[in-house]
C-alpha cells in the first residue's frame, strides 16, 4: 500500500495516543517531528526494501597482453638459453638452470599471485638469432638469458629492471701474444651471431683501422668450440661469459680473458614491448627480490658458489650493480 501525505495527521494522532497520551490536538512543535519521523519511515519503507534487493555487480578489469594470454591458457612460456652460464644454461640432467631462471621463478610467483591461479611454466630453448622472433611471434612469453638492455633493441622488445652488468673482453690462448685489441691485427676472431658483439666489435675495428677477419657460431657453445679447435685466435664476448665458459669447460689453464672493456653492458630479462601490465608485473617481482635481499641470495649462489660442474666463479658483486639493486629497493647496510 502506497500512503499519501494526508495520512500523517492520522498516524500522528495514532501515536500519540498510543504513548498513553489523551486524544486531542497535538502541539505544532511536536507535530512536526513526528511528521519528520514519519517521512523518513515512509521513505525507508518506500524505497529501502528496494536498494536492499539490488546486488552491484563486480567490475572486474579484463587483463590484456600476455597477462590475458597467459590467464586464458593458464601457461606462461619461458625462453631460456641453452648455453649461457651462469645466466641459463642445462645442467648434468638437461634441466635449465641459472641465475637469470631463478629470476624468472620469482617473476612466475608475482604472475601466479596477479592471477590468483596456479601457472605452468613451459620452457622453450632460445638462440641469440631467434629470441627475438619467437618473443614476438607468442611462442615464448618471457625471455630469461643473457640479453643486453640497448637503445637499439628498446624499439622492438621491453626489458625489466638490470640484473648484471658486464662487457665485451676477448677469449684468447696462455701465451698467445694477445693482450690487447690492438694485438688482433691480421688475427681471427669469432663473434656468435645475433649479440651486440656481432654489431660492435667488426664497427670498432673499422674504426681503428685494424684487418680483422671475423667468423661467427650460432650460439656461444659453437662460437667457443670455433675458437678452440683453433680456426679463431681470439673470442669476443661478454667477460661474465668467458669466464663461465671457462669454469664450464675446465680450460682455464689453456685460456685466459684478456683486454679493456671493448662495450658495456646491462643485462636483463626481456618481454613483449607495449604491454604495461605485464612489465607491472615483472618490476613488482623485482622490487620484491631488491627488497627483501633474495636477489643478494641469487646472485651468490650462481656467482660465488660452485656451479654444477664444481667450479666457481668468485665473481663478487660490481658497486655498479650493487647500486643499481639499490636504486631498485636493496636495503642498504
């Protein structure tokens, strides 16, 4: 039943008496907080049912990118490098280990939590000629090796914050006579196609007018077995590299790494470039491993610790990259 404002007089009176009070007019004042009271009863009684009824739907943002692609399949798919140590590599088992896969663990458990579900991850060997098509083209969703963060390579993918520093040195033979650059005149030396050495080093010895002949392997493996079985004098490559190669192959008394830093280097994961929420993502996942100082516990068991082969590379952490862990949330002593 809908009631009118002429009822009022007659629901006033009625509680008024109902108060215990004799029938009779009722004072203007009091009249009128009663006819307060009953309109905020009507009102309540009007409306109040209906609003109770009603249940707001959830806005729930729809994920884009590779967080939608990886919410819908529930799979995130990493790229990893097969011969990159200590960054990624296959230990005795076959199984892909490193310090930049143990990154990548922590950027999973950031994604699992983002989704609020469990994620397989699907691991996919890289090279450093096709990590970028295959980033590109979906097949992988998240590359995590030893891929340096340029200007050059910022047009076509996105990168998360750096997790190494390094630079090119050259992989040369004890007693050799290599020790510099410059010693390279009229020498070999092997590049692994794909890398920022394969661009730089052939530039810069252009520039300093030194006759040079380059060769190239497919992957760093290839690159060292070139250089060992002597069809190149030098390798260039980035000195973290060398040296894991070197710790890998148990060859450091035949080789040695040797030279100034030819170019530097900022290492880091990289992902698809465009996609805001999933490089969200992946900084929160950082700024988790800064701040709670696990990135300092990763770092020395792939850096100061034996790796699978039993050598160490006793590699302690650069100021530089100290730093940079700072700068990204490390407490500092």
């Amino acid at each position: 039943m809908v009631l009118s404002s002429s009822h009022a007089p007659v629901f006033v009176a009625a509680l008024g008496a109902g108060a215990g009070e004799e029938s009779g007019p009722i004072p203007c004042a009091v009249a009128g907080r009663f006819r307060a009271i009953v309109g905020a009863a009507f009102t309540l009684c009007l409306f109040h049912p209906a609003i109770a009824q009603q249940t707001a739907p959830a806005f729930v943002v729809p994920y884009s990118g590779t967080l939608k692609k990886i919410n819908d399949s529930g799979v995130v798919r990493i790229g990893h490098r097969e011969n990159s140590p200590p960054f990624a590599f296959l230990d005795p088992t076959g199984k892909p280990v490193g310090y930049a896969l143990d990154l990548c663990e922590v950027v999973v458990e950031e994604i699992t939590a983002e989704l609020g579900k469990d994620i397989r991850v699907a691991y996919r060997p890289v090279t450093p000629e096709n990590r970028f098509d295959l980033l590109q083209s979906g097949e992988i969703d998240l590359e995590c090796g030893s891929t340096t963060n340029n200007a050059e390579r910022r047009k076509i993918a996105a990168f998360s914050p750096t997790m190494f520093v390094t630079g090119t040195k050259l992989l040369v033979r004890r007693g050799g006579g290599i020790r510099s650059f410059r010693d390279l005149q009229g020498k070999r030396v092997v590049l692994t196609r794909g890398t920022v050495q394969a661009e730089t080093i052939p530039r810069l010895a252009e520039r300093q007018k030194l006759a040079i002949k380059f060769v190239t392997g497919g992957d760093h493996k290839e690159s060292f077995q070139i250089f060992a079985s002597g069809q190149a004098d030098a390798f260039a490559n980035d000195d973290v590299q060398l040296y894991g190669m070197l710790a890998e192959t148990k060859t450091g008394e035949r080789y040695q790494v040797v030279g100034d830093f030819l170019t530097y280097a900022d290492y880091a994961l990289m992902l698809r470039k465009d996609d805001a929420e999933f490089a969200e993502v992946v900084e929160r996942a950082f700024a988790r491993l800064s701040g709670s100082r696990e990135i300092v516990a990763i770092y020395e068991k792939w850096f100061l610790r034996p790796l699978p082969s039993g050598v160490r590379l006793n590699l302690q952490m650069s100021p530089h990259l100290e730093e940079l862990f700072h700068v990204q949330g490390l407490p500092r002593d």
